[in-house]
C-alpha cells in the first residue's frame, strides 16, 4: 500500500480510503466489521463516514453507519490510534437533521458530540463539511444556467464560514476533532476557508472531497491544480460512478442489491445516452487489456497527478477485494494514452 500526505495535516494516509455509505442499510455490522478487518490487513489506514449515512438518506438511517462504525472501534480499542477516521457535518436541506437548517459554528459543535458518541471515540482525525451552505455546482448542478452565481450575498456567506470555522476551533482545542477538511466544495469555498483561517488564525482546511471519475472529471485542472499549490488533500468520491462504470447498468440492468434499485436523492441523473456510450467504451477498453473495467477506473483514478486518496466502497467482500487490488498495478501509459481518446469524446457524459 502507498501513502500520500493529508494535505497540510502531516498525517499519512492509504492511497485507498475505505467508503462506508453502505453500511446501515445494503451492508450490516457483520459485513462493515469484515469489510473493516480486510483493508487494515491491506493496510488501509483512512476510512470515511458521514452523521448522514447510511445511503441514501433518510431519516430511519440518520448516524448507522457512524454507530457501525463505532461498535467495532467499541470491539477493537487497540486498533484505533492505527486509523484515521473522517465523518462529515450534514449541510442544510435534510429535514430530519436539524430541521434541515444550514451549518453553523454552534450546530458544529453540536454535530461533533453526537458524531463521537456514535463513533465510540474521543477524537474524529478530519471533521468536515459535508456540502456548503450555499447551491454548488455538484450533482448536475454545474451546466451553465444552472445557478446564478450573481444572486449570491457572498458577504453573508463569508460571515456564515468565519462562524462555522470559530465552532470547529472550539472542537480543536478541546482535542475533539484534529484536523478540518471540505466536501463537494469549489475553489472559491477552498479561498474563502484559506484567508479567514490565516486572517483569524483558525483551524485550516487540508482536504476536500469532490466526485471525481472517467464520467465526471469537472475538478481538472483548475480545482486540483488548486489542491496542489495550496496544500489541499483532493479525496475523489465516487470513483466508480456509483457503480456504472463497472458496466454493470449497461442495457438498462439493474442488478439485485445495486444502488441504482434504491431511491435516490437525487434521482439518476448520472443514467444518460452519452454515460451509457462512454460505459461502454471504457468495458471494451478493459477487455481489451484483460482488466476488470472498475480495476481500469480505479487505478486511472489513483494516476490523476494530484489525486491524494480515493475513497471507495463496497457491498460485498469480494468487491472490497478486487477494488483495493486495483491500486497495486499502475497502468501502462499505452492504457492511458487510450482512456485519454474516450475522455475525449465524451468529456461530460452527464
């Protein structure tokens, strides 16, 4: 297993990080405390979470997959200074969390007790936001016409982030989390968190978590570049496109148990002719160089130059397998130079 800097944090992270939105609702605790035992034994040592999961949200799964998660932390004490453990604050939005109000420095705080009691533990490694306050351009929100950035009272939001980071300094010194990070965020959320935090002297960000995959590379060059020369961990979520480019949704499948038999928050919208087309190019690729099509996603993934960590999940063992195996072999520049003819021709498939 290889290692990358957390940004900024000076902490050594797996260049897998162990997903676990499943967990509470297609996985249970027997399958999260073997999904768990497998990828220490492979040396992962970064695992993600969120108060949200399990996946999709609702209210009957609000905060199991951090209750999963800290029974067997509960179960294994002596493994936990071997983790680092990341959970997310929920933005605003969802009904059941705090009435679906936006993220606050005193609901940070709030938050971070009740993330703890579930996890089982006395500090949480990266505490971070799980999406802003404000519309961002994520989840097909980011055609242009889609938001009106002008309509935004930036000044408002820039005194709702310096709120939110004195709650998360107050969670610092108090030892509860250790370090700060963002998710689905931009690089003018990235700036905004930089200046205050050195103008005030608060808690910096060091990491950001985005979607990012072959159907869905919005964030290179400019936010990556960004991560890079500021000293920003870039976390790829999702980097098998919700389990499309396995190829396993090609035809209109929809495999017993898969995601996409589940309601989605936000429907399918990742399901369009153009995905369907560059899915399948990408499975002949695979084919063609005798790989599993979600080993070629994964490791192209972990090639992106400026790529940290890339978070990955799982339903079953033998999936857990194969996707951690995906980052020991890095791809030919042969392979590359042919994923770079699909990209493309669909650069934006959805």
């Amino acid at each position: 297993m290889e290692f990358s800097k957390l940004g900024s944090s000076g902490l050594d992270v797996s260049r897998v990080c162990l997903g676990s939105m499943t967990w509470g609702l297609q996985n249970n605790q027997a399958d999260a405390n073997a999904q768990i035992d497998y990828a220490l034994s492979q040396q992962v040592n970064f695992i993600d979470t969120a108060e949200m999961y399990a996946v999709p949200p609702s209210a009957e799964t609000y905060g199991k997959t951090e209750t999963i998660i800290g029974n067997w932390l509960c179960h294994n004490q002596q493994h936990r200074q071997d983790i680092i453990l990341a959970t997310k604050v929920a933005g605003p939005g969802l009904s059941w969390v705090r009435q679906g109000a936006p993220i606050t420095g005193k609901t940070v705080i709030s938050a971070v007790e009740g993330s703890l009691k579930r996890l089982q533990t006395d500090y949480i490694d990266l505490y971070q936001l799980h999406w802003p306050n404000r519309q961002s351009p994520h989840f097909a929100q980011h055609w242009p016409g889609t938001l009106n950035f002008t309509d935004l009272d930036s000044q408002a939001h820039t005194e709702q982030m310096l709120d939110i980071l004195q709650g998360l300094a107050e969670c610092v010194k108090a030892g509860k989390i250790r370090h700060c990070g963002l998710s689905d965020d931009t690089p003018w959320g990235i700036n905004e968190y930089l200046r205050l935090s050195q103008a005030h002297d608060l808690p910096r960000m060091v990491s950001i978590q985005n979607e990012f995959s072959l159907l869905h590379t919005k964030d290179w060059p400019y936010l990556i570049e960004q991560c890079v020369h500021q000293d920003i961990a870039y976390l790829p979520w999702s980097p098998l496109a919700t389990g499309m480019l396995t190829g396993k949704y090609l035809n209109g499948e929809r495999p017993s148990g898969s995601r996409w038999t589940l309601m989605q928050r936000n429907g399918l919208f990742r399901d369009t002719p153009q995905s369907e087309q560059a899915v399948r190019a990408y499975v002949e690729l695979a084919k063609a160089y005798n790989l599993a099509p979600a080993a070629l996603a994964l490791a192209w993934c972990n090639q992106v130059n400026g790529v940290s960590s890339t978070i990955i999940g799982a339903t079953t063992q033998q999936q857990l397998i194969e996707n951690i195996a995906a980052f020991e072999q890095p791809l030919s520049q042969q392979i590359l130079a042919d994923i770079t003819d699909i990209l493309r021709q669909y650069p934006s498939p959805f």
